[in-house]
C-alpha cells in the first residue's frame, strides 16, 4: 500500500504561500513571496532532498502543478551548460520523470509529460491510489489538496519545516476541515537559523485526560453550564 506523506515549508502562524519567489502565488494580496530563501542552507536542503531519496510519485494541486509546470522542464540539465547546476538539474530530471497526479477540473489543459487527473472526487481517487502498487505519493505545496486529505484522513506522514517569521495573513497548512488526529514526532532538529524541521507519522485518534478532581466545585459546575450555553 502506497504512503502519502506531506512535505511543507510553514511559517510560525501556519502560512504555507508562496515559499519560493515573489511571483510565486500573490493572490489575496500576499506581498512575501519568497520568504524561506534568506533561511536555505544545508539543513534545509537535506531535509527537502530526503523526501526524494527513494521512488515517488508527486500528488500536486493544480496551483502548485502550475508552477512547477512552468519552472521544472525548463530547467536548464545539459551539464556543459554554462549555467548548469547539478543539485537543480537532479530535481528537474528527477520531477520531470516523475508520475504527476493532479488535482484540477481542466485535465485537458495538462502539458507536462507524466501527468494523470485524479477525477472528480478527489479523495476517492488519492484512496484508490494508496491501494494500488507503486511507490510514495508526494505532495509539495498544493494547499487546498493538503486541506482535502487531511478532512479525509489520507495522511500518512508529514515533514514541516517551520520557519521563525509571521505572516498573519495567507493560506495556511490547517483548516477547519482536518479530521481529528494525533501524530507522532519521530525526527527533529533545527537549522543554525533557526528552522525547525520537524517529522510526524499518524498516530491514532487524539487522546484526552483532566487535571480537575472528581469532586468539581460549585463554581466549576456552574463554569461548565454557562459554556454549554
């Protein structure tokens, strides 16, 4: 049975847009396109590059599709190139060789080369998928994919790189939606600039407990019935 596993560049507050350029996705107004570039470096680099150490698929929402769609095949990869780069041209062989199964309403509209629409019912056809043989299923970016199965409960694994900045407003990791569950932290470290880069498998469903007695106080009971409303 495949994995989904979640690859995410967040900031503090939860805002997962446009992490890579200014052009990026500036919808809503978003102004800090680009944010995690000041903090790159060897840390964050492993991090991303071990979501693609083994055999993937990439799961992408049509946003992120997108822009990958319009960056990766034209990457340069001729290594006598004079602006060749070897870890970039890695990526873009390794993407563009990649199945991509897609999120979109507009399957025709699909150029880059491996590209499959997932249908309709979007969670039906990512369930479907972790039922068949293959490798990983990857997503990168592809919010409202993220928020899709999260409600469905088609997570498997999570690896977030939390960066210390604030946006207060974008579009964020975590939606009302995400069906209740609780994970467990099974890697972690932090970058020299203070990126926490932080790994999560599913855990079963969130447990709970109570620091109050058995004998709650009057005014606790009365406390309890005003919150009921």
């Amino acid at each position: 049975m495949r994995k989904v596993i979640v690859g995410v560049f967040v900031s503090l507050d939860g805002v997962m847009q446009a992490p890579g350029g200014p052009e990026e996705d500036p919808s809503g107004g978003f102004r800090y396109g680009g944010w995690i570039v000041p903090y790159q470096g060897e840390a964050t680099g492993d991090a991303v590059s071990s979501l693609f150490a083994k055999p993937f698929d990439l799961l992408l929402g049509r946003t992120t599709y997108d822009i990958f769609a319009a960056y990766w095949p034209f990457y340069e990869t001729d290594p006598a190139a004079p602006d060749y780069n070897a870890g970039g041209a890695h990526i873009a062989n390794t993407f563009n060789a990649a199945t991509k199964f897609v999120a979109t309403h507009h399957p025709e509209t699909m150029t880059w080369r491996n590209s499959r629409a997932l249908g309709a019912d979007i969670a039906a056809g990512v369930r479907d998928l972790k039922n068949t043989d293959g490798p990983d299923l990857v997503v990168q970016g592809s919010t409202e994919l993220i928020h899709i199965l999260l409600a469905a409960d088609l997570v498997d694994h999570m690896q977030l790189l939390i960066y210390p900045i604030i946006f207060g407003k974008g579009k964020r990791l975590f939606d009302a939606g995400s069906a209740p569950r609780a994970l467990t932290l099974t890697q972690s470290q932090v970058s020299p600039d203070g990126v926490i880069i932080a790994r999560y498998d599913r855990a079963g469903e969130p447990t709970t407990g109570s620091f109050v007695g058995p004998d709650p106080s009057l005014a606790e009971m009365e406390r309890r019935k005003r919150m009921k409303g």
